[in-house]
C-alpha cells in the first residue's frame, strides 16, 4: 500500500546563513511544492563570528545542530540532503524515483555531484590559492563531462520524471556557472537541463519574487567572494 504524503498544518522553517549556499536546492523544492515557509535567515557578526546561531541553536532542540535545519510541525531535521529527501518523502514521494535501480542511480548521481560541490569547490572558495584553483580548473571539466555523458539526452536526472536530485544539480550548476561563466561551453545537455529547469512554472514564479535571494552563494568568510 503507497504511504500517503503528510500534511502539516504549521507553517515550515528553514533555517539557514543569508546565502544561497546550501540551502537553495531545498529552497527550490519548498517553492516547486508550493509550500509556503518561512526562510529564517542568520547572518554573521561585523565581526565575522556566527553568535546570532550559536544563540538560537541552543533553544531548537536539534540532534545533529547544524544549518540548514527545517522544522515541520513537530518534526526537526538538518543536513540539506537529508531536508530534501524528507520533502519528497512527506509531499511527493514520485520525487524519490521509483524502482531499485532508478534510486540506485539517483543516490550515485547525487553524491557524485555534491563531492565535486563541496570537497572540489567551495573548499577551493574558501580556502582559495592559486594553485586550488589550478587544481580545480583541470578536474571540473571531467567531471562534468562524467555527468553530460550520463544524462545524454534526458530532460532530468532519471530521464523523463523530475526527482529530488534534479534540485540539487541545478544549484550546483548555477553556482558553478557564476564562477566560470564558460564552464558549460562543451555540455550542451546541461545547458539545456539548466534552462528546462528554470522554466518550471513554481520555480519560475519563485526565481520572479521579492523572496527569492539571488546573492550572495557564500559568506563573506570566503576568501574568494562570489
């Protein structure tokens, strides 16, 4: 018997830095959902220290404290991977993908593109020199080159049915783009991936809004800003 989605009455909180960051592949999916939330925002001291969080992580009650966080009613959770599984699980479990191999294959995809995200990329952002950025020149190309050979000519990750995945590429890409505005020159499925996504009507709507937050991606504790 299919689980049926749960439906919370309480309005939902994301809690996350005043960036784009980690936190917009989920903001992207509340929008697509047409979940109405509220984005809590937490920026940083003139000081660069982050006490307005370390406040508020004490009184949440959190297992794992950590941004972003979502609260839904009465049930918490952080890590953004782990926010965007719980959305498709609670709102449209299709966005899980369906059959073994299909989730195998998203689950292959989605770690494969957030190691290139955050151990190639923002780790070079923020630790930036030279010779990271040498470093991260010469291997983006092959892997992104890995992911366009995967998806050759299908609409989304897992072909023609949009999943939870799909909202992390995006980002990801987007990001990635700001950076190197040429980096997708040679990927042109990608491309039009990014395209085909921004053009969904929720997200259109969304990217359009006074509440969506188009920059900054990192905090100003980057040593290279963007």
């Amino acid at each position: 018997m299919a689980t049926s989605p749960i439906v919370q009455k309480l309005k939902p909180i994301l809690g996350y830095w005043k960036i784009r960051g980690l936190a917009h592949p989920v903001r992207f999916l509340l929008a697509y959902l047409e979940v109405d939330f509220e984005d809590k925002y937490y920026e940083l001291t003139p000081e660069l220290t982050k006490d307005y969080w370390f406040e508020d992580r004490k009184k949440l009650n959190l297992e794992f404290p950590n941004l972003p966080y979502l609260i839904d009613g009465d049930f918490k959770v952080t890590e953004s991977r782990a926010i965007l599984k719980y959305l498709a699980r609670t709102r449209k479990p299709d966005l899980l993908g369906n059959g073994l191999e299909v989730q195998t294959r998203l689950d292959t995809v989605e770690n494969f593109v957030y190691d290139l995200w955050i151990i190639n990329f923002v780790e070079m952002l923020y630790g930036y020199t030279e010779e990271r950025h040498q470093k991260y020149k010469e291997l983006e190309p092959l892997k992104l080159a890995y992911l366009s050979s995967f998806m050759k000519d299908n609409s989304w990750v897992s072909g023609n049915n949009i999943t939870y995945v799909d909202f992390l590429v995006y980002e990801i890409l987007y990001q990635l783009t700001i950076f190197d505005p040429n980096c997708l020159d040679k990927f042109n499925n990608l491309k039009e991936f990014m395209k085909r996504f921004e053009s969904l009507p929720a997200i259109n709507r969304y990217i359009n809004s006074k509440d969506f937050l188009n920059a900054p991606l990192y905090s100003k504790t980057a040593i290279y800003k963007i």
